[in-house]
C-alpha cells in the first residue's frame, strides 16, 4: 500500500479551470493494490462498514476480477488500463450529487488531454473519452450515505471487448501513458474539479465540458427512450439539450446515448 501526500508542481492551463493560474499542488493519497474484485467496490464496502475514507483518497488496481460498469455491464481487466476508485463526502451546500458526473468527465477529459495532447477525442455526454466514436473510458458513480464513490476505467494499453459497442485505447493512437502518473495528474484534476463544483456551481463545470464534448449539431440516439434528436449543448444545470425533428429542445437528465452518423448528402 503506498499512501501519502506528495508535493508536485501542477500548472493548469486553458479554460475555466486554468484561470486561477498554476501552483505548487498536494498530489492527494493513492493507495494501490495488484489485484481485487472492485475498486468501487472495495471502497463502498470499507465506508458501509463505517470506516472513514477521506475525499480525494484514490484506490487503484493493477487488476480488477470483478470490474463493474453502468447498468449493470461488466467492465474487463485490461493490465496496464487505469482502473482506480476516489470518494466525494458531500457537504450541505454542495450541488446534486448527480452532476459529480460532468466534474469527473472533465477532470478525466483534461488528464488526457495533457498527458496525451496529440490524441484527438471528444466527451460523450455526460462522461466517456471517445476516440474515433470508440469508447476509451467509463465513469461509474455510486452512492452510499452522504458519500459518492467515483470509480475510472481508462484504455491506456488495451481496450477490453464490450458486448454492444466498440472499443478504444490510448496506446493505438501512440501515446503511451505510465498508469501511475495517470493516477496522480487525474487525482490532482478531480480536487481542481470539484473545487469549481463547490465554488463556482454546475454552471461553471458545464462551461468547461463544453469545449470537450461532442459539437452542438451531434445527432444523437437516447436509448431508454429511443429518442433521436440533435445535440443543441447542456442546460445550466447539466441536463442534456436534445433538438427534435420540430425543433423542440428535450431535456435529458440521465440515461445513455449514443452518437449516430451524419447523414450524407445524397444518401
Ligand atoms: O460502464 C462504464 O462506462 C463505467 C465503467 C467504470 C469502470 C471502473 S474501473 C474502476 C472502478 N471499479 C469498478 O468496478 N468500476 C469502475
């Protein structure tokens, strides 16, 4: 187990969260273990049975046997992925705990982007890396008492096979990215997410998601509804803008949705 504080020196460039300029930043506790079933698991067990696990504290796994993704899906080992775990204690005064989710889209959305600047990928709303429409990530929040465990599968080395859609890794488009100082600048992005969460509110997170997701005019598919529509940006508190055939703008909350073609011309 190696816990500990370290001291680094982040600088924070671009957009709404580089405003505050850079500095000297506590890289916060990542423990790692070789092997579990889950980190996300793991975690809300330690806090089910009332042992204190402070925010910011990270739990990373070399391997997961029991990874678990949203709806239920199963999320593959892959040696040398990111897969780690950190918890959120949700304060009175704190936005819906349900927009952690644009927090950690981002905070993981600027880890790739400085550790692998030539890598073009775009958010899908509300949280997944996409590298050419391929899913390179996925975010799993869950929530037990006033805690939120916030759990990270990234592809740097492998893309594990999932049932109904295609996958992506990092290493294909040549960056190749240590696992370990992954863990520590996505650490330091999630403390700089969550302060502009805090501080500034939803909007401000929205604002710095903007800019990494899919372009206004997207046609999306919502699958729970089998809605199709067009991307027409976030609302202030997160919610997903979806433009109708008519025009009308339908307000998506959560769910799952995939990004479809453009229809070419003359087709
Ligand atoms: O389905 C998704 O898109 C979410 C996948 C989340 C996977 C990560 S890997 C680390 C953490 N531990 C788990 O069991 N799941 C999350």
């Amino acid at each position: 187990m190696a816990l500990g504080h370290r001291l680094s020196v982040y600088s924070r460039a671009g957009g709404p969260f580089g405003q505050r300029g850079g500095g000297v930043v506590l890289i916060p506790p990542i423990e790692r273990t070789r092997q579990t079933g889950s980190t996300n698991a793991d975690l809300l067990a330690r806090l089910a049975g009332g042992e204190h696990v402070g925010e910011g504290h990270w739990l990373v796994a070399d391997r997961q046997t029991a990874g678990r993704g949203r709806l239920g899906r199963a999320w593959g080992d892959g040696h040398g992925n990111f897969m780690g775990s950190t918890v959120v204690q949700l304060r009175a005064g704190d936005p819906i705990a349900a927009t952690l989710a644009l927090v950690a889209g981002v905070a993981l959305a600027r880890t790739v982007a400085t550790l692998a600047p030539m890598v073009d990928f775009q958010l899908k709303w509300p949280n997944d890396v996409l590298i050419d429409g391929a899913k390179c990530s996925g975010i799993l929040l869950e929530r037990t008492g006033d805690a939120v465990v916030i759990g990270m599968g990234v592809n740097l080395v492998s893309a594990p096979e999932l049932p109904d859609r295609p996958t992506a890794c990092l290493a294909d488009k040549d960056a190749r990215i240590d696992r370990d100082r992954f863990a520590d600048v996505l650490a330091v992005a999630m403390v700089d997410a969550l302060w502009v969460w805090r501080q500034e509110g939803v909007e401000s997170v929205v604002r710095a998601w903007l800019p990494l997701g899919h372009p206004v005019g997207t046609p999306l598919h919502v699958s729970e509804q089998g809605i199709d529509g067009f991307f027409d940006g976030l609302a202030p508190d997160g919610a997903l803008r979806l433009r109708l055939g008519g025009g009308e703008i339908m307000l998506i909350h959560a769910g799952d949705i995939e990004l479809r073609r453009p229809v070419e011309e003359g087709n």
